[in-house]
C-alpha cells in the first residue's frame, strides 16, 4: 500500500498492489478468484484444486488456475495505481489494473483494465469519462506529482486546485 493511501471500513483487498495517495471506499473487494466454466464437470474447487476451501480435495494436482494475476511472478491479483478512488461496494476481479488517476464509481464491478484518469461505473464497469484531456493526462503520467516529495507536496497544495496551477 502506497503513501498516503486509506482504506475504509470492511474492504478485502487480497494480494493487491496499491499506489500512493488513493481512496478507497466501505467494502471494496479484490481477489476473488475464478471458476472453471468449460471442459470442467462441476465448478467446486474439490475437484481441480489442492487448497481443499471445503476442508477436503479429490484432486491429485492442481487442474485449474484459480486466480489471474497481473505480474509474471504471480504475487498480485490487481494492480491499482496513484491517485485512485474507489467508490464504496465495488467488486474487482482478478487480473485488472487500474490505472493512475482512475476512479470507479459505487458499486461498480470491474471485470477490464481501468485506464489512467478514467471514470467508470456499472456492471459491469464501463467507461463513462476521463478525468481530464488527452494532452493533460500525458503531461501528469510525465510528471506524475505523488512521486513528489512530501515537503515539495506540502508547498504547493494551493496549486492542486487547478491543472493549470500545478503544470503551468
């Protein structure tokens, strides 16, 4: 979890990577893994898995990847970037990153890849808007400001009321 980050009441975020500076609502959850829905007789995990989530397993080997994960040393199942606010009572499923600048509204399930300083909403989530212009998205992904230090940050709150304060 990056600097600057909270995280409200009743949120599981499994084996996710957060960013700096981000907002996350009341029962955000991530990590929820995944289900055979082809080729497999029966969608319960005693069948393909070894981790016996029923407190047994007729499985000899592990048969079926459970979670999609966003890095190849499989260690996280999201990736949230900078600057992100999660609404309250959103789902994000495995393998999505959620990119710099993106916010995602109430409720939302996020089953795609969020790009930077987008907002989306629904289920599920799609695109709805970007925070701000092709040009002024660039210039911030450029200079991204949540890896200023903490002094210069304090110094110039007063510019981050305006894009035009902070990067002119």
């Amino acid at each position: 979890i990056g600097w600057g980050t909270y995280i409200a009441a009743n949120s599981i975020l499994r084996r996710t990577k957060i960013g700096r500076f981000c907002a996350i609502g009341d029962n955000v959850r991530t990590g929820l893994g995944i289900h055979p829905t082809k080729g497999f007789v029966s969608i319960h995990p005693a069948f393909f898995s070894l981790a016996k989530q029923a407190g047994f397993s007729f499985a000899d080997e592990q048969c079926f990847e459970e979670h999609k994960y966003v890095d190849a040393e499989k260690k996280y199942y999201i990736e949230i970037g900078s600057d992100v606010w999660i609404g309250n009572n959103v789902m994000i499923m495995d393998g999505v990153t959620v990119g710099n600048g993106a916010v995602i509204a109430a409720g939302a399930v996020v089953s795609k890849d969020v790009e930077p300083f987008s907002i989306v909403g629904g289920i599920p989530a799609k695109h709805i808007r970007y925070r701000f212009n092709e040009n002024q998205r660039q210039t911030i992904l450029n200079d991204p400001w949540w890896e200023r230090p903490f002094e210069w940050l304090k110094a110039n709150a007063d510019k981050f009321k305006s894009f035009y304060q902070l990067y002119s």
